[in-house]
C-alpha cells in the first residue's frame, strides 16, 4: 500500500525551490477551498454548470499545469531513465489511493459525522486520480475524435438520490446522435459510463444548477416540475476522456518547467511565457465566441485546455517576476508555506477532515459545533448577511488560518509530502 509520510526536509538548504512556483501551488490551494466552501452562497465562482468558465473551473488546470512545472524541475536532477519512471510510477499509485480515499465516498466530512463507503457506488475518478493519467502523446487527435466520432444510443439509468421522488425509479435518455456537445448525448458520458459503469460516477454534477434543472439557478434548489430526465443522472467531470485531455494542462507545465531549465535570463523566460498564454488564451477565446467549441471544464475541452493554461502561464509570469525577479516574497509567504506543505492543507482543509473532527464534538446537537458557533456568531451576525459572513470566515477561519498552520510547520521543517 502507499505510504504518505510526514518528514523533516533536512535538505532545504541545499536546493533553492522555486519561490513563486510554491506560491502559485499555495494560490490554487487556496481557491480550492474558496470556490468549494463559498460557492454555495456565491455561485458566480463556482463551477459553471454546463458551458463557461467561473473562478472553480481554474483551480484543476492550474493543479495540472503546476505539476507539469514540477516533473521538469524534479525529473531533471535524475539522469537513470528506469529510476525516473518508477518514481513517477511510485508517485502514480499514491495519489490513486489518497484520490480514492478522500473522494470515493469513504470520508463523508466534514458535516456527516460518518464514514466509509458503498463498493457499489464508489466513484472512481478525481482530482488526485487525474493528475498523473497521462498516457499517449497523440492526446489532441484522440480526445477530438472520439468527442465528435462517437455514436451516442438512447440509455437509461436509476436514480440513486434517496431525497428524490423518483428514488429507485428508471429514467430513459434520448439521444441516438453523433458529435452533440449539450449534457446527455455527449461522448465523454457514454464512454464514462460503458468504462466506468454509472454508479461509479460524481452523483451531484454541476448542471443541477443549470436552468433546465431548478428555477433558483444559478443556486442549488428544488428540482422543476419539468425538468429533463438527465437531470438526475450522475456525470463524472473527471473522466475517462476528459483525463486524457486534461494531459495537454500537464504538457503545457513541463514545457514552461523546461523552459526554466534551458533558458537562464529571467528577461527570455518571461518573454516566452507570456507570449505563449496569450496565444493560448486568444485561441480558447476565438473558438469559444465563435461557437466552434464552448469553453466547458466538464467536457474539458481543447477551448478550455487554452483559455485556461493561457491564464495559469500569465499568473504563474506574474508570480515569477515579483517574487523571483523583484524578491516581493513576504507579502506572498501565507501563500508559499501553503503551498510547500499542499498535501496537507489540501487532506485536512479542503477535503474537511479537520473539521469533520472538531464537528464530532458537539453540545446535545450535531449542529451545535464549535466550528458552526464561530461561522454564524464571529462572522455572519457581525456582517449581518450570511453571503459575506460566510466569505469572510473562509478567508480568514480557513484559508489564512491554514496559512499560519503552515507557516509554524515550515519553521519546524515539516513537511508532508507523497
């Protein structure tokens, strides 16, 4: 079985890391735990439910495109071919597990205080599952010819949601087309759902807050009256053929990664980089508005694919000459301790499990939680609107207090690391 280990990095003074690469890692991290704690009450920065692109829809990208920097810096230090691949191979199947682990099913944190996991209904897919998937190098030709090649016949589903009234009921799909980008009759599901089976799949997809599924859209509300069958149907936006395109994020990373390592001036790196986001973002941008292919995270199309590695090279260029170039790193140093210490913040903070443990202790109620006093009495009595209370405490109750977490790990030389 994997093993994450938290370790003291005893070689921190032999090796300069890269400032604003551990920044930018820190940034995502804390988007992550913005968009998914504060998108509820401010949809405009969670995930878009179909086509489009809201703040969510960067932090996969910008994990991807992160990564990406990291094997060329990292791979580059060791010239033994066989010991690379099998630490990426070691690598591989430790984030397999934790993906598994923190997203299959098994933890229900941080609100229910329960856990483990139905073997039939686990999903698969993920995050951490996603970013190591990478598997051929003719990633575009493939990705767009199955997205547009493949015959997509009717199906059928049962719906799993216990507080439906359709619970236990079949629902049919009508599709019989080829080439259809719109939520039932895309490529990417069928082939989600004849590889992965659809149990197996993310049960509360972004389109629940589209407009053909409820009238409070773009929140989570009651399901309408004439809502389409598909509609209760789970979609994994993680998926088979949406992994395989989520390659070229991580091929984009490497070639900026290669980019530090070939090219020394600080001058020729920037000018490489911004030039090449550009050219990115204005062709995710032409395809988008003109209508040849939508930006969509779920379907992760080739648009998405550039509008947002456009925008991860012009932040992490941004990044790169204030803290590497004109050394303004302390104003940035919450974000660097957070992102050299990612996997835990990202373990105990984003996936809740830190909060599920101080919510398992509760006065008569389980709604009675230190956690839930702080938010409602500290943070949104005081602004008086729960939108902005609850803004507030994730900004300063988790992603700021993550950041002084950290930053005492880092003074201590503690790491957690894959």
């Amino acid at each position: 079985m994997a093993e994450i280990k938290v370790e003291r990095s005893l070689a921190g003074n032999n090796r300069q890391r890269l400032a604003s690469l551990d920044i930018f890692r820190g940034l995502t991290v804390a988007l992550m735990i913005l968009v998914d704690d504060a998108g509820g009450d401010w949809p405009m920065i969670a995930h878009a439910p179909w086509n489009g692109c809201n703040l969510a829809d960067f932090v996969m990208p910008f994990f991807l495109f992160i990564v990406g920097v990291s094997i060329a810096l990292s791979l580059k230090r060791i010239s033994n071919k066989f010991e690379a691949c099998k630490k990426v191979c070691f690598r591989t199947c430790k984030l397999l597990f934790w993906g598994l682990l923190l997203q299959g099913g098994f933890s229900h944190a941080p609100d229910e205080l329960s856990y483990g996991v139905d073997v039939t209904m686990m999903r698969f897919c993920g995050i951490l599952q996603c970013i190591h998937r990478i598997v051929g190098v003719s990633v575009l030709v493939i990705y767009l010819a199955t997205l547009y090649g493949t015959y997509v016949p009717d199906w059928e589903f049962v719906v799993n949601d216990k507080d439906s009234i359709l619970y236990g009921k079949i629902q049919s799909v009508s599709c019989g087309v080829r080439g259809k980008l719109n939520p039932p009759c895309n490529a990417v599901g069928y082939v989600d759902r004849q590889v992965l089976v659809i149990n197996h799949m993310y049960h509360h997809p972004a389109w629940r807050r589209s407009k053909a599924f409820t009238d409070d859209s773009p929140y989570e509300g009651a399901l309408r009256q004439d809502a389409p069958s598909w509609c209760h149907a789970p979609f994994e936006p993680e998926g088979i053929l949406s992994s395989i395109s989520a390659i070229l994020s991580t091929i984009i990373g490497v070639h900026f990664g290669h980019i530090i390592i070939h090219m020394k001036g600080h001058l020729a790196r920037l000018k490489h980089w911004i030039s090449t986001g550009l050219v990115f973002l204005t062709l995710g941008l032409t395809l988008h508005f003109t209508h040849l292919m939508p930006l969509n995270k779920q379907l992760y199309s080739f648009s998405y694919i550039c509008v947002t590695s456009g925008a991860a090279a012009l932040v992490f260029s941004s990044l790169y000459s204030l803290v590497d170039v004109l050394e303004w790193k302390h104003m940035f140093l919450p974000l660097k301790w957070i992102g050299m210490n990612a996997m835990l913040v990202y373990v105990m903070g984003a996936e809740g499990i830190l909060a599920a443990f101080f919510n398992g202790w509760y006065y008569r109620h389980p709604h009675n939680t230190l956690i839930t006093w702080i938010r409602e009495h500290v943070f949104i009595r005081v602004w008086h609107s729960k939108r902005v209370g609850v803004l507030m405490y994730v900004i300063f109750a988790e992603i700021l207090f993550w950041g002084l977490v950290t930053g005492v790990f880092h003074r201590f030389k503690i790491y957690w690391k894959l």
